[in-house]
C-alpha cells in the first residue's frame, strides 16, 4: 500500500494560537491559475477579499514566499493564509490545569468554552487559550467536550504521541463518568443500561434516535434527589460505554429527564445571542481514567466544577 506523503510544515506561524489555514490544490480541475481556484474554494468571502489578499501578499507557498495570483495552477499545490477572524465575546470563566507533563496537559473546562476552534468559536477555545498560556504550539485535543458541556478534557503535547492518546478514546481504553442535573422521576426504574441508535446529520443540530442496531451505550444511576423551586431535583452519575455525539443528552431525554439547560433536547431552541452565559447546560465530565500509553502511568483525574442547578438552583435559574 502506497503512504501518503505528509505535508510540508507550515511556513506561516499561528495567531492566537490558531494555525493557518493549508489548502492543497486537486489533482484535477478547470483552472488554469491559482487565484481561479481560491476564488471558487473561498467563494463565500467573495471574490474582491481573495483579490485583496493576493495583492498583500497573504497566500504564501512552501516556501514562505507570497503567491501571485497569476501562478499557473499546480495540481498537489500546498498554499497557505491566514483567515480574517470576527472579534469574539470571551468566555469568562477559567480553564483549569488538572495535570501537566512532557506528554499531556489535563484541564478542567467550563461551560461555554469550546474544545477546538469550530464555527464561530475560534480563539475562544480551549485548545488556542492554552497554545497561548503554555507556549505550546504543538498542543492538540485527544478528544472532544461539547462547548455546552464542563469538565475534564486531555490534551497532548506531542504531535507524534498524538496518535496513541486518540486510540485510548478510540478503542475505549478510558474510564468516563459525567454527573448531570435533571428532573427527577420516581416511576423511572434505576439504575439502567441505555442503548440505541443515534444519527447526527451534519448541518442539523439535534441528534436522533433511529431504528437499528445499538451504536449508543450509557448507564444511568440516581447519585440523589430533593425538591426544588420548579418540582424535584435528580442528580445522576451517567457513564457512557461509546461516544456518540450528544448520547447522553438524548439518552436522558429518552428517559423523560432531559438535563436541565438542554437548549437542543427535547426541543430545539432559539439561538442566545453571544455573551449570554445563563443557564448552562447541566452537565459535567467529572472523571477521567486511563493507562497512559506512552509512560505506562496510571492516570485518575475527578473535576472540581460542580452543577449550579444542584449546588444554588435560585442562582442558575435567576442568572443574569
């Protein structure tokens, strides 16, 4: 089997912590310059930005130098610039530094902060806040946590030792438990092992549970309950078995208690405007566990965030 021949390394440093954008030409197409292709890929900026950047000399080659925006099309053409960034709202909650080694960074993350750069949220994410408070260019995500969604979140330092962390997600060689705030029901039998199948259509928000085989697994225990303003309180330890995305969310709803601050389960609701920071959803990844496969280390990380709808509900509910 052929490999593929890795990419040149960037000859643009990041900003913010946020790498370039690389773009590699096709094989094949109907252009016969540079700028015909960039200019069709990055349509939606418009045509007169992709002029403007060839005019100062944003696109840049392997090479460091600027690329004319007459440069014959190259097929496997590495091109390289920087995308023009919206100012973003901060979130202002900290990121807390669990754990830290030659190999991994371990942090606990709010609510509201994003794992890696996706969408709207770019610099205002874990992965870019750390590139820049640890120096760590190099720093990438093992796995992911929901924007929504607080908690324990592993990062890797290597790039070469990423690959191995990944596996331990990929293959299920972690220990996960996430604690939630959802209404209590006393006709709910638990604890109960959950399984379904859960599609997520790209472009749609909200997941679904459709008929076929499982591919979704999670256990769901009572931790304890209490009455509250708005009818009684469950505070539940959810361990997942796979890693669908939402599962939790939507196992929980499936059960009738949906967690609290769920803007997309069981309904979807109108989008915050930025900078609101009421009434975060009420989950938490509050334990992670694994065998670190390049040290042999036994890691066992609890979070120290707790759930403000179990802790001060009059707080999250009333929170401006």
């Amino acid at each position: 089997m052929r490999r593929r021949t890795p990419p040149p390394p960037s000859p643009l440093p990041q900003r913010d912590g946020i790498d370039p954008v690389r773009v590699r030409l096709p094989p094949t197409g109907p252009w016969s310059t540079v700028r015909e292709h960039l200019a069709e890929r990055l349509s939606g900026a418009g045509a007169d930005v992709v002029d403007g950047m060839f005019d100062a000399g944003l696109f840049v080659g392997a090479d460091g130098r600027a690329v004319p925006a007459d440069a014959p099309y190259e097929p496997g053409l590495f091109v390289w610039f920087h995308r023009d960034r919206p100012a973003e709202v901060p979130v202002p909650f900290p990121l807390e530094i669990m754990y830290r080694d030659e190999h991994i960074v371990v942090v606990d993350k709010p609510h509201f902060l994003a794992t890696t750069p996706r969408g709207g949220h770019v610099t205002e994410t874990a992965l870019a806040r750390l590139r820049r408070e640890l120096g760590i260019p190099a720093l990438g995500a093992a796995h992911r946590l929901d924007r929504l969604t607080a908690g324990l979140v592993l990062f890797t330092v290597r790039p070469e030792e990423r690959g191995a962390y990944q596996g331990l997600f990929r293959d299920r060689r972690v220990h996960k438990e996430y604690e939630a705030v959802a209404p209590y029901e006393p006709a709910l039998a638990l604890p109960r092992t959950v399984r379904s199948r859960i599609l997520k259509v790209r472009g749609v928000l909200a997941a679904q549970e459709i008929e076929g085989e499982p591919n979704a697994v999670s256990r769901v225990e009572l931790i304890a309950h209490r009455p509250g303003p708005d009818g009684e309180l469950g505070r539940y330890r959810l361990v997942p078995g796979t890693g669908q995305t939402h599962q939790l969310r939507v196992h929980m709803t499936s059960l009738g208690v949906p967690i609290l601050g769920d803007p997309l389960y069981p309904e979807v609701t109108a989008a915050v405007p930025a900078g609101d920071f009421r009434r975060p959803l009420q989950l938490l990844a509050r334990e992670l566990g694994f065998t670190d496969p390049v040290t042999g280390r036994e890691h066992r990380f609890r979070s120290g965030r707790s759930l403000d709808a179990w802790t001060a509900y009059g707080d999250w509910a009333g929170r401006q």
